[in-house]
C-alpha cells in the first residue's frame, strides 16, 4: 500500500537514512498511478488526486532540497503526475525545463506523457505544440 510505503519512507529518513533518486521517483510513481485522471469532461481533480499531486510537489521539493541527484526519469515521473492531475501549465514547465537542460532532453516517453496529458486535459493545441517541437529535436540531433 501507499501508505506503507510513506511509513516506511519516514521511518528511513528518521533513522538517518538518506532517500536515493529511485526512492523518490518510485512513491512519485505511487501517488500518480493512485491518482483519478482527468478528462476534458471533467477537468477537475477529484479530492485523492489533488492530496496526492500535492504529496508529489512535496517530494520534488524534498529532492531539491536535500540535492537527492534528479535524473529523466524523475521528469517522466512529473509529467505523468501532473497529466493525471490536469496540471497542463505545471507540465509545461516541467518540459520547458527539460528541453533547456542537454543531459535531460525528453525521450519518447517523455513525448508520449506530453502527448497524453494534453489530449486527456482537451489541450488539443498545445499536443501540436509538443509535436513541432519534437519534430525540431528530432531534425535538430539527426543534424549532429
């Protein structure tokens, strides 16, 4: 259960145990597939999946914080939270600051959670914005 796995999460820290990036991207990962997705129909998170996105922006914080190493997958783990929430602005800027970091371009998982998270939220302009610029990355490192 989630909620075992947070117990446990905190024992660890309490214990003097410092949380590694897979531990932070794996209850990222529990929050989200725990979560209601939202739907052009109804663009409003349900109250679990408000309590867990905001749980997920904690442990970003925490990460950032504590400088636990963040790597792509962390992302893709943000991205897929924030498309479940129907946070599309949040996303976006998750993405924007993927694009802008080499080590951190996005992968097509990241793509597809972009792609996803827009079509279930009905931001069906800002997928065609994601596919323009998955079209110029794509030209862009065939160019290298």
């Amino acid at each position: 259960k989630l909620s075992e796995a947070f117990d446990c999460f905190e024992e660890m820290k309490s214990e003097g145990e410092s949380p590694t990036t897979s531990t932070y991207e794996m209850l990222i990962r529990g929050c989200t597939l725990a979560m209601t997705r939202v739907s052009p129909d109804d663009p409003h998170p349900d109250r679990l999946t408000t309590f867990l996105y905001r749980r997920v922006l904690r442990l970003w914080d925490e990460m950032r914080s504590r400088k636990v190493r963040v790597d792509r997958f962390t992302y893709i783990e943000l991205l897929r939270a924030c498309g479940k929430a129907g946070q599309v602005d949040a996303a976006f800027l998750l993405f924007d600051k993927m694009l802008s970091l080499p080590q951190f371009l996005p992968d097509e998982r990241a793509f597809d959670s972009m792609y996803e998270l827009c079509s279930h939220a009905g931001a069906h302009d800002r997928a065609l914005d994601v596919f323009r610029e998955h079209r110029d990355l794509r030209k862009s490192l065939l160019r290298k």
